[in-house]
C-alpha cells in the first residue's frame, strides 16, 4: 500500500527479466489480488501492456506499467527501490478506446475494443478494394490497397507511425485515417477526422478480395462492413513517471531521425 493509502497488484509476462523483477519486487512491497487492488504494476511490454487493458476492461484500474520489452512506449522505467514515490507523484492520462463493430460475409457481427487502431487487412495475393465513408458520407468510392486503418492518439506512434500516417498530441481530438500500402488512388495519404467520427469501411467482391478485420487481439476473417468509432463509455488510466510522460514522448517521436 502507498502512503497515500492505495492498494498495488502485481502483474508481469512471462518473460526472464519480468519474471525476475517480479521477484524482486515481491521482496520488496506487498502487493494483493488484481482484483482487489487500487492499482495495477504491470511489468512487460507495450504488447503486455495491451493485453493487460483488455484483459481488466471491465474493472477499469489505473495501471502503472515498467518496461521489459523492446519500445516500451506505454511503460516507464524500472527503479524498484523508488516505485511508492513514483506511483505517489504519477502523471496520469486517460486514453479512450475505439469500438470495432465487423459484420462476416455471413452475416455474423463481432465487437471489440481497440486502444492503438481498428485495421483492415487483405487475407490474398489480391488487393482488397474499400469503400470508406465518414459519418454516413462516401468520401472514397474506391479504395485499393493492402489495407486500412483507424488510430486513435495513443494508437498513431505505432502501427500508424508505420505506415507513414500523422503522429497525432493526446489532447487533440482527432483520429488517423491511414491506408496500408495503397494502389489506386496512388497519392492519398489518408485523413485526419474530429474523435467523434464514424468511419465505415465496406468491402468490395468480398468473396473474391477477402478481408479481415483486427481490433486489440480481436481478428474478424472474411468481412464484408465494418463500423469504427470512439467508445466514449470506455476509459483506461495509465500512469507515467513526471520526466517521462505520455505527451512528451510524442512530441519528442516527431524529431526522432
């Protein structure tokens, strides 16, 4: 428990070095059952630490993760001794999900939540062939590509970032509209939309340009519609050390070279 009387639960992958810092710190602190808890250490990495939100989306804690994976881009360093001060003087922010609702060729509709991106991707050698509208409008009748995606801020320093769409500050309002190696039309770079946008892909010959759909670990195969939007229901609170806050790590991933 911290001084300001929060309860921790402890939580890591299983890989070698989350395994030992997890024993380390156990020496160190007493922790409880997650759920119980007031907070959640998460010890991993950016991929743990999806999982991790997904896994208590419906007992939303703040979570606190330390990295023990390669980016780390979610997470914060790991300085056992100081963690109460750490936690005490966190910075926190609150990240809101995108909902994936995909309907199957089969008429099978499948939700989910997405904290980085909701993406279409083609399962063939052929290209997949999109429509996408904005809030009900058709704003590309054709779209020809390898796929397409919907960031969210958080999101747009990953895979976004990858596919060479914006990197977009937490606090302004806008989602990335990003396409995946496109064909026709050659010289779209996709879009930045307001947060409350609906974006709405429809897959054209999905028989013959299957498509599949992801949203966190959600994959949906053989989808024919899909509908993205922000869940304003759903928050997740990560915590950050004060020298290492989310804000700052975007802005500074802008002058990365």
């Amino acid at each position: 428990m911290t001084a300001t009387g929060r309860s921790l639960a402890l939580i890591a992958d299983k890989s070698p070095e989350a395994q030992k810092a997890y024993k380390e710190l156990k020496e160190l602190y007493r922790f409880i059952k997650p759920k119980d808890a007031d907070v959640l250490v998460v010890l991993g990495g950016d991929g743990f630490m999806l999982r991790t939100l997904h896994e208590t989306r419906d007992q939303p804690k703040p979570i606190y993760g330390i990295n023990f994976g390669s980016v780390g881009f979610l997470m914060n360093k790991y300085r056992p001794k100081t963690l109460i001060k750490r936690l005490e003087d966190a910075t926190n922010v609150t990240l809101t999900p995108l909902l994936m609702e995909a309907t199957t060729v089969k008429g099978k509709k499948i939700l989910d939540l997405a904290i980085n991106e909701v993406s279409l991707f083609r399962q063939t050698h052929q290209a997949a062939k999109i429509k996408i509208s904005i809030d009900k409008i058709v704003r590309l009748q054709e779209l020809t590509c390898d796929g397409v995606m919907v960031a969210t801020p958080a999101g747009s320093t990953a895979y976004n970032l990858s596919a060479h769409g914006p990197i977009i500050p937490l606090d302004a309002n806008l989602l990335a509209l990003t396409p995946i190696s496109a064909f026709r039309p050659r010289r779209w770079r996709g879009a930045l939309l307001p947060h409350k946008s609906v974006v709405e892909f429809e897959v054209l010959e999905p028989e013959k340009r299957p498509v599949s759909a992801v949203a966190g670990p959600t994959e949906v195969s053989a989808v024919r519609h899909v509908l993205v939007r922000e869940d304003p229901t759903a928050h997740f609170m990560l915590l950050f050390d004060v020298e290492h806050a989310l804000e700052e790590r975007i802005i500074r991933e802008q002058f990365l070279v």
